[in-house]
C-alpha cells in the first residue's frame, strides 16, 4: 500500500478523535461518528496539547470578559489572569 512501516491504522483513529472534538463536536457525536458505545473508549482516543489548551483558555477568558462586560455596565474590567500572565 506505500505506507511507512511506523504507520499503525488506529493512529488514524485518534486524530479523528481528536479533530472531531477540536471542531466543537461532543463527546456524544465522536462516540457516534466513531460507533463506540462507550464513553471510556472514545477518551482513549480523544487528545489535547497546548493549542488546544491555549483555545480552551482563550475561550474561558471570552467568556468571563464577556459576563463582566454586562454585570459591570460601563466600568471597564480588569484584565483577568490570563491577560497579566501574557503580558509578563
């Protein structure tokens, strides 16, 4: 087939895995896509790295930000955590 011999089928499997919950689908819809039944076999192959972390916090901060803005009215809110650790 061309393929390196490193090449193992189930690494295919968990990039999938993984893409499929970086683009915002639920650990429901990889269960399916996948036809795994069990929850403990889908997070098997399910992975995260520091992109991704980056994205969940950056997503975090969003959100936080975004309930200050309206709790705070036209106060201006503080920069939160994350904003003062990437500015040191």
């Amino acid at each position: 087939m061309g393929l390196p011999t490193t090449f193992r089928f189930y690494d295919r499997r968990r990039t999938g895995h993984t893409i499929s919950t970086r683009s915002g689908a639920t650990l429901k819809d990889t269960m399916v896509r996948a036809g795994q039944s069990s929850q403990k076999a889908a997070l098997r192959y399910q992975h995260s790295n520091d992109d991704r972390q980056r994205e969940v916090a950056d997503g975090i901060d969003a959100y936080v930000q975004a309930r200050r803005a309206r709790t705070d009215g036209n106060r201006a809110a503080p920069p939160s955590g994350t904003q003062r650790a990437r500015d040191t």
